[in-house]
C-alpha cells in the first residue's frame, strides 16, 4: 500500500511502505519503521507518530490537543519541560492538516516533523578476522595506568543499549561496581543486544581488578537505555537519555560528558536536546559516533553530503557536540566510516576487544563476556572516556574547551575528511 500527499515544503512526506509484519529490526516499540522522503531527504520514521514543538501562549496547547482528538488523533506523549509533544494520527492525511497549520500566524506549534528513527552505529563483524590487539597504542594509551586518574566531579552518561544486569542486578565483573556505575529509577537498563556492554566497556570498565579488560575513565558513569534489542532508537530516546543524564549529573554538581554511539536524520528534537545540554552549566559534552555503511547519501534540506549521521554531524553547528571516524586496525581509515567536514577526530574502531554481556543476547550465544565488535560506536567510546578524563583534569573548562583540547591534541592525519583533526592521543591530552 503506498500513500503520497503533496504539498509545500513542510508538507513532503511520502510513504514508501505500509506492513504491519515486520522484523524487529523493522519496528520500534511495536510501531512499522517505515522509510519516507521527508524535506527532500530519505528518512526512517515510526509510522504515525509525529513531533511538535508547541508555543508557550496560553491556550494553544489545549486548540492543538482538542483539534487532534475532533480529527481522531491521539496524545502518545504529553509536553516535556523543552515543549515538545508526540501525537499519534494517522499519516495518511494528518501531516498534509498538521503542515497548513504551522504556516498560519495564529499557529499554536513552531514546529512539527515525524519522529526519526536513529540506529547503534555498527558494522557487521567478520568472525573469521584476526582479533586486533593495538587498540590502545594507536591512541598513545598504552602503559598508561589510569585508575588513579583525577575522576571527581564528571559524569560520563551512556546513550545506548544498555548494561549487564541480572535479576535487577549489575551482572558483568568489570562493569558491576555500584560505586561507579548509576541506572537511574526508572526501569532497569538491562542490555538486551550487547552493543551498549560493548561500547561502555571501552569507555570505562573497571582497570586492575584482577579480571578481563581495562577502560579508559575510572569515574561515574550513567547507563541509558536509548536503544532496543535490536539496536533501533528514535530522536525522542535521545532527547529523553540526554534530559535524564543532565538531571542526574545536576543532582551532583558534575560536568557531564554525553556518549551517543548511533545516529540517524537531523531533527528538531535533536537540535532541541543538543541546545539544552549546551545550556547546562558550562555545557555537556555530546560525543556520537559518525554512522555507518547505511546512511543515505543525499544532501537535501541544507543538510551534509557526506553520509555522517545526526547528532554528530551538528558538530558543524553546535561547539558542544564532537563527531567520531573509525581508525582500521592499523591507524588508516576504516572503511566502515563515513567521510565528511563534520568529523572531529578519530579512534580505534576495527577488531575492538571489549566486553560482552555473558548472557544470550542478539550479538552471542550467551558464553561470552568478551569480544571484538566493529563501528564507529567503538571509536566514540575512546573519545567519550577521554573526554571525561580532560574534564576531570581541567574542571574549568567549558564544553567546547574540552572539545578544542581532544582536537589541539590528537596526532596529526592527512585527509581531515577521513579523520578529522587527527587520531585521539591520551598520553598528550592528560599531560
């Protein structure tokens, strides 16, 4: 079944696909992806939810939510403390009402898009490819003994797909300290895929306790489910991860470094979550991963021909956002990785040995606690546990003097659209 409905720009949506049988894969929280040409640029949404920005003036909120429910619409998520609100209607003709609306002066909304799915940033390993070994030599982090690294007042926040836990328990020896690793109140973030174990490991798993590997920051850190079992987010898990990491770092006075290892279309619910995580305190710090062999090549709507994903390819805009490129095992450019001026600079991301979560998930048949995974998810987790390391050295520092310190101290690369300013050096930053 296709659908198409014209109008003007606001109004471009047309539907590609309609099948209620999807993988899961195919699906976020039981809702069809479907993809759809949106502001000239091919997208992937969640059918029939859309987001809107509503204006603050008394009694708009109440027209739009009255005239959504005379048309048969639905509130899926009420207004958040940035105004944004998620309908559910029917896309069929309700983006096409919904468009005429925003135009008007007496619009009661600044904006309105479809709520964009974002995916874990990942290649599909090889299993046959020799594991590699020099992950933390590339970065000058070799010899270096970190856990008595300055580590107070920074939290390091973990968009992804979350953490070993058994029966409402950390679950993983080398990520299992509760001293060190939060989960907040909500519903336990329990890893489900194994990508998010992966990606904190690098970052921060537990160094010199006697077992498996070590990671680069030795401080707090804050797990947050943004992704499901099979690795599918959308712009509002972002926005929601981003809100709960600034209360819980605000909680503590603590600067706060956000890693996001996934990535999908620009939105205004992104652009929303970066600009309020620029306004706290002296700016949080959003480190994402450039993307991955599936992003849709195309330069519509203003936005980068490059292939590298939003968040990360906000780095052009916003100084408190870095975009990470993916090394190979040897220091060049690792073909998974996007090329593009948004990149900011470069980390391990080819044969990376970190941890697992032990139990059956979708990445192994549950004996393993270790392995090596592929994508600039692995290179972000490098740069976001550095960046944290930087902070904690430097309290003073703003979030985009961090961001000025990673990149005024990497090692030098030709071909900045490869590797942005150059391959993260631990050993020059934390001098």
């Amino acid at each position: 079944m296709t659908k198409d409905t014209t109008g003007d720009s606001h109004s471009k949506f047309r539907f590609e696909q309609d099948n209620q049988s999807l993988p899961a894969a195919d699906s976020f929280r039981g809702r069809p992806i479907v993809p759809v040409e949106w502001q000239g640029r091919q997208v992937e949404t969640v059918t029939g939810l859309f987001s809107v920005k509503v204006r603050d003036e008394t009694g708009f909120a109440e027209w739009l939510l009255g005239e959504a429910l005379g048309i048969g619409g639905k509130v899926y998520q009420t207004i958040d403390r940035l105004g944004i609100q998620i309908l559910e209607l029917d896309p069929g003709w309700a983006f096409d009402w919904m468009s005429r609306s925003v135009d008007s002066v007496l619009s009661p909304f600044h904006w309105i898009e479809p709520v964009m799915v974002d995916r874990i940033s990942e290649a599909v390993k090889d299993p046959e490819l020799p594991r590699q070994s020099r992950q933390f030599e590339l970065i000058n982090a070799d010899d270096l003994d970190l856990t008595s690294a300055p580590h107070e007042g920074v939290v390091l926040a973990i968009l992804d797909t979350g953490i070993p836990m058994v029966h409402g328990a950390l679950s993983h020896e080398d990520l299992d300290d509760p001293l060190r690793f939060f989960t907040g109140d909500g519903a336990p973030p329990v890893d489900q895929n194994g990508h998010g174990t992966h990606v904190t490991g690098i970052a921060a798993a537990t160094s010199n306790n006697g077992v498996g590997i070590a990671g680069l920051w030795p401080g707090a850190v804050f797990v947050v489910k943004a992704f499901d079992a099979a690795g599918v987010g959308t712009d509002h898990t972002f926005k929601e991860g981003v809100l709960a990491a600034i209360d819980f770092a605000k909680e503590r006075g603590a600067r706060l470094v956000i890693n996001y290892s996934g990535g999908g279309p620009p939105s205004k619910v992104k652009e929303e979550a970066i600009q309020a995580a620029s306004a706290y305190q002296k700016g949080a710090l959003i480190v994402a991963a450039a993307g991955g062999p599936d992003v849709a090549i195309d330069s519509g709507a203003g936005g980068a021909a490059s292939g590298v994903e939003w968040p990360a390819a906000y780095s052009v805009r916003f100084n408190n956002v870095a975009a990470v490129a993916a090394l190979d095992a040897v220091g060049g450019h690792y073909s998974f990785s996007p090329r593009g001026p948004e990149l900011t600079v470069s980390a391990p991301g080819n044969g990376v040995y970190s941890t697992l979560p032990g139990y059956s998930v979708a990445s192994n048949d549950g004996s393993l606690k270790y392995g090596e995974r592929d994508g600039t998810s692995m290179a972000c987790a490098f740069v976001s546990g550095l960046a944290a390391l930087v902070w904690a050295k430097h309290p003073a520092f703003s979030s985009d003097r961090v961001r000025h310190h990673i990149v005024s101290t990497a090692q030098p690369k030709a071909r900045p659209a490869e590797f942005g300013s150059g391959i993260i050096d631990v050993r020059k930053a934390l001098a």
